[in-house]
C-alpha cells in the first residue's frame, strides 16, 4: 500500500481515540432522530403564506399541533437522546465483557438531569433540547468514564449482589447500583458547588452565561459578528448545536437590527445597520452551519465516492430548507479534522463578503423579516428587497464550493486508504482462521470483522456479474503438453483491486449467492472456449470449481441443461470440478444429478482429494474421471513421509479403477520427479504457470 500523506495519517490517529469515537458514533446514532425532527420543523415552518395560513385553520390546526408534537418529542428532547446515545457509543468502544453497560447510561442520564436542573420549577424542553448538546457531549463521556473506572477498581474487590429467585440479568443489574450512585453523587456535588460559588441555578446555566459573557464587551460592529460565527462554527464542529448554544447572543446583539432598519425607513432614512439575525440565516448559514450548501454542491458534482454522493442527495432536500444535520452528523463534519478548515473558512469568508458588498453599497441593506428556513436564494431575494441579494448569495455560494472542493478530494482519498486498509486486516484475519471457516459464519460476527464482511458481502451480491473475470491456471503432463486448464474466479474491486478467492468464495456461500455466481462462472468459461482454447490448444480440457452443494441441486443441473440444449457439451472437453464445502449426500437423486452430468458429455473431478469431506464411497459408482490431489499433500511430499504414502496409495487406487490423478502446487522440478516416480504425471502449479487472463502475454 502506498505511503499516507501526512494529514490522512494525523486524521487517522485523531479517529482513533476513544473520546472521538464515542462522540462520532455517538452522533450517528442519533441521526433518525434528526431526521424525523428535521422533517416535522420543515413542515412546521414551511416559508409559504398560503400553507402557514392552511394548517393552522385546517381542522382546528390538526397538523400544525401535529408537527409540534414530532418536533418537541425529536428536538425537544435532544440532549437528552445525545447522552444516552454518547454513553451507549463510550461503552460499546471499551467492550469489557465484565462491565454492564446499561449502568453507565443510566449514570450519565442521571448526571444529565442533575446538571440541567430538573429541579428547578421553570424546567421544560428548553433545557433539554438543542441548546443542551454541548452539556449532554461532556456528561454523556464524563460520567461514562468514572462509572468505567470504578468499576474496573471494583472488578475484583466487590461481592456480587444477589437476590434470591431474581434472574441473572436482575442480579446483574444490582452490581451497577454502587458505582451510579458514586457517579450520580459526584456530579451533584460538582453542580452544587457551582451554584454556590457562581450563584447560578444549574450548571446549565453557568455555561449559557459564560457564552453570553464572550459578547458582552465592544460595540456589535464587524469583529464581534466575525467572532460569533467563528465561535458557532467551532461548536458545531464539536457536536454542538451552535446557532442555539448562541441564541442568547444572536437575540440581544444581533435580531434588533432589523426593527432598527425597519424604523428608519419608516421614517424616511436610509438603513444604517448592516448586522441583522437575517444578515447571518440568509447570508453565512446558507444550508446551515458552515455554510455545508457548499458542501452538497462541491460532493454532488466533484466527489467521486458513491456512497458520499448518495449521502449528498440523501441530505439534498433538508439542506435547502437550511437543516444540515444529516450531512454534518453523516458526513460526518463532527470531530474530522479534514473538515474544520473548510467548515469554519467558508461562513466566515461569507460573513466577510456580505458586510463588504452592504457595507458599501453594492447590496441594499436587510429590511425585511425571512424565516430561517427559506431557501437559498430566494431568502436573499427577500430579505433585501432586491436582485442583489440574490447575486451575492450565489457568489458567496460558487466560493465556497471553490473552498470545499479540495478538501472533498482529501475525503476521497482517505475514504480509499481506510478502506484498503480494512481489506487488509478483513484478509489477514481470513487467512489467519481460514481453517475454521468451514464451519464459522462470518455474517454473524459482531465485531468489525463481521461488519465489513457484511458490507463487502453486499457489494458482491449486487456486481458479481459486472466485475468478475476467469484467470486460466494450465495443467501439463510429464511429457510437456498442455493437456488442460482451470477457470478460476476472480473478483476486480474497484478499491481492492482482486479480492482474494476464498474469502469471495466464502462470503457468496453465506449470502447466499454463491450458486448463482457458480453458473456465471461455467457460463462465461463456455464463452471464452475459444480463445482459451486459441491459446493452448483445440484439445485441452477446460475445467471449472463448482461446490458439492450446488451441483447436486436440481436448479443447477436444469442450468446445465439449458447450455446443453442450445450448445451441447459432447465433445467440448468440459470438466466440472467438485469442491466440497460439505459431505456429499449420496442417494439415489444425487447420482441420477451426476449421471445427467456425465450424459451431457461433462468430465466430473473430485478436488482436493482426501481432504474436507471427501470418502472413498465418491469413487465406487465410477461417476468422477479424475482425481485432484489436494495441495496440501502435494507440497508436503519431501517433508512429510506420511503423505508421500498417501499419495502414492491413491495414485495406486486410481490407476485400479481407471481414473486420472492430478497433482495440484506443482512448482518445483524435483517435485514433479518425484510425483512421476509414483506415477502421477499430470500437473498444475507455479513451476508451468500461475493463473493468468487472456489478454496476459
């Protein structure tokens, strides 16, 4: 693999640690519920006169209580959605087998609460809704890790709790009740004392007031507008909802400016105040934070990664209405430090040229009150009063597409690395537990393993006919002819490049494809016959794998069938070679199946001889023409003598009953001497050729 460059190697350790982790995965989790909430705001405050008018009159506002109700049990209860989710993303990183989880939510839930100020008597969904992220965030991992920490101290101190009749799962719960409460006590007493040495009411509010206190100084000019998005868009990036964190701000610095606009014209004055909460929703948050209009358009027209370029149109519809979450939370934006240049660069270069165009001139002032989420475009339009606003809207737009744009082909780029990565590691495990294979699901495992063999599993479900190929592997007699060759699958990934075999092999047979895959393969050998046979030979035998449990299936004999009817095998010098992935089940449907087999005209092989399933009673009925050796035995020859003993009694035992052996992992000349001193001559193996295409010279 080629060597990282040094960003995508640095961003590669930043999403390695724990805390980043647990916040990214914490916030993907919550991602349907940021949708649905999403989804009721925009049908809630859908910025057209004649539909506000409709569903508020509509059956006494049926729907528009309806949407509220979606809103406020999504949104108004974010926060709280954001420590469970944080908690349930920390603990499922540290994966102790020893530890109950579910204790660690609870803590953090508690300690949430405590710090909101449930206690209080204006408490409601205020507290507990976006503007809560920033405290759900270090709650959420604060009270996570000292629930973990005890418990580890206690792991071999404590007596287990039990309950006489309860079942295991109560008896477990009772072990977590001293480390909540220790977690629990904790973050009252840390919510007490800040009551009493900042006289606050909650630590909530201690954080609300300290954001409040960063505008208190100046006058509301440029720098404390550059300073507020500066600071929204560092909040976002950290998983904070930003524009609600600063509502405080936005409501006391900035919204006046329109009613200060409004008055002059009023009386017959030009406007004078550039900075209005429309300058900042029509202007800078374009899409939403970070101005991720941008964003969509640079992935939807530049980024060549279809699983981003899905996201983008998947996120297309909110965005326009300016609800970017799907997008900052898919992407993710949050905690990718490929992303904070750009996602803090763009807004602010959007502040700059809307207070320069207003500034001077070129774009009349704000004068009119437009809803956050009217779209793009149309919110300039308005809130100006002219075509304007519109133009700078799009210009602002077309730069910040130019600044994402780079950076959207650095996330391509690390997409790919991660990627070959994980393929690496998913193989070098395959290999490492190949032998177990037989019987391990690799689509039921919980760990990444079985998650990527889940998504690669999809990917050859949907392309195995658009990206396999036929490598041909010769096989040559003692006296130098080309007497045969075998087909063997090859799988081209796009990112991969050829996958290896067995793990194709494998995963095909899990998902439940791998029948389906094994007709291409017969299909696609029976169509390049001529060009193989062109290259080494009109008479040589063209062998392909098929597994004992497709083809003693009725579905793949029928297959068969039909390439006989419209081309027959007799005569073509096809050979179909057995593998086993299970014992052959001989009775009297499965050797009729074989018997129209060898009726076709088609050569049947056992492969890998003596290994897996495989029993002597295959051989009996004179069914199968020729015997593979399994390469095991083969390369073994010299330093086993057991299996040079094998090999020459099967060679024996062949040679009674007429059949042809073949000796597979040929690739040395002194073993193919020895092979022909037992009297095997027929080989295949590195020491004639490895597998090539076609089209290789």
């Amino acid at each position: 693999m080629k060597t990282k460059s040094g960003i995508l190697t640095f961003t590669g350790r930043i999403e390695q640690i724990t805390v980043v982790r647990a916040v990214r995965n914490g916030l993907t989790n919550i991602i349907p519920v940021l949708l649905i909430g999403a989804f009721a705001l925009i049908l809630k405050t859908f910025p057209v006169d004649g539909y506000q008018t409709a569903i508020k009159t509509f059956a006494n506002g049926f729907f528009l209580q309806l949407f509220e109700i979606v809103y406020s049990a999504t949104f108004g209860v974010l926060s709280v959605y954001m420590t469970f989710s944080i908690s349930y993303a920390y603990m499922r990183i540290k994966a102790d087998p020893d530890i109950v989880s579910a204790g660690a939510i609870v803590a953090s839930l508690i300690s949430f609460f405590i710090l909101i100020g449930t206690y209080l008597t204006e408490f409601g969904t205020e507290s507990t809704g976006p503007k809560s992220m920033f405290l759900a965030i270090i709650t959420g991992l604060g009270a996570s890790w000292l629930y973990y920490m005890i418990c580890k101290a206690l792991k071999n101190r404590r007596r287990t709790l039990f309950s006489a009749g309860a079942d295991k799962h109560f008896n477990r719960m009772l072990t977590t009740l001293l480390p909540i409460s220790v977690v629990a006590v904790t973050f009252a007493l840390l919510n007490a004392v800040v009551i009493r040495i900042f006289n606050v009411e909650s630590f909530r509010e201690l954080l609300a007031n300290a954001f409040n206190a960063l505008f208190s100084h100046g006058e509301t000019g440029f720098l404390k507008g550059f300073f507020m998005v500066l600071l929204s868009s560092v909040l976002w990036f950290f998983g904070i909802h930003g524009s609600d964190t600063l509502e405080g701000v936005m409501q006391t610095y900035f919204a006046p400016g329109l009613a200060a606009n409004q008055a002059a014209i009023a009386a017959g004055e030009a406007p004078t105040t550039i900075l209005t909460k429309e300058f900042f929703d029509c202007f800078v948050l374009m899409g939403g934070c970070g101005a991720t209009i941008c964003l969509l358009l640079a992935i939807l027209i530049f980024s060549r990664n279809r699983a981003r370029r899905g996201l983008g149109i998947a996120a297309a519809f909110p965005m326009i209405f300016n609800i970017n979450e799907m997008m900052v939370f898919g992407l993710p934006i949050i905690l990718n430090p490929i992303m904070l240049i750009p996602f803090l660069a763009v807004p602010l270069v959007s502040y700059t040229t809307t207070y320069i165009a207003m500034a001077t001139g070129i774009v009349p002032m704000i004068t009119s009150e437009v809803a956050w989420t009217t779209p793009i475009l149309l919110g300039g339009l308005h809130a100006t009063g002219s075509v304007a606003g519109l133009l700078l809207q799009l210009v602002n737009v077309i730069i910040g597409v130019l600044i994402y744009l780079p950076f959207v082909r650095i996330l391509d780029r690390q997409t790919v690395e991660n990627a070959k990565r994980d393929y690496e590691d998913f193989v070098e495990f395959f290999k490492q537990n190949e032998s177990e294979f037989r019987t391990m699901k690799l689509l039921e495992r919980k760990d990444i393993y079985g998650e990527f063999a889940k998504n690669l599993c999809a990917e050859l479900r949907h392309n195995f006919t658009k990206h396999i190929r036929l490598a041909y592997q010769p096989q040559y007699h003692y006296d130098g002819r080309c007497v045969g060759v075998e087909a063997l699958l090859r799988f081209e990934h796009p990112i991969h490049g050829y996958l290896y075999p067995p793990a194709v092999i494998k995963l095909a047979e899990e998902g439940g494809f791998l029948p389906e895959l094994e007709k291409e393969v017969l299909a696609r050998a029976l169509a390049e016959r001529p060009a193989v046979q062109k290259r080494y030979g009109k008479d040589v035998k063209i062998s392909v794998n098929v597994t004992g449990i497709t083809v003693m299936t009725q579905d793949y004999l029928q297959f068969v069938k039909q390439l006989d009817a419209k081309d027959p095998f007799a005569g073509k010098n096809i050979c179909i070679e057995v593998t086993e992935q299970a014992a052959l089940a001989f009775n009297e449907e499965t050797i009729s199946i074989l018997k129209c087999f060898n009726d076709m005209g088609i050569v049947l092989a056992i492969d890998d001889f003596s290994m897996g399933q495989t029993s002597l009673h295959y051989l009996k009925d004179s069914l199968f023409s020729i015997i593979k050796l399994d390469g095991s035995l083969t390369s073994e020859l010299f330093s086993h003598q057991n299996s040079k003993e094998i090999v020459a009694s099967v060679v024996n035992l062949a040679n009674t009953i007429g059949l042809t052996v073949f000796a597979e992992y040929v690739e040395t000349a002194e073993l193919r001497d020895a092979l022909h001193e037992i009297g095997c001559d027929i080989y295949q193996g590195y020491l004639y050729s490895p597998a090539v295409f076609l089209e290789d010279k």
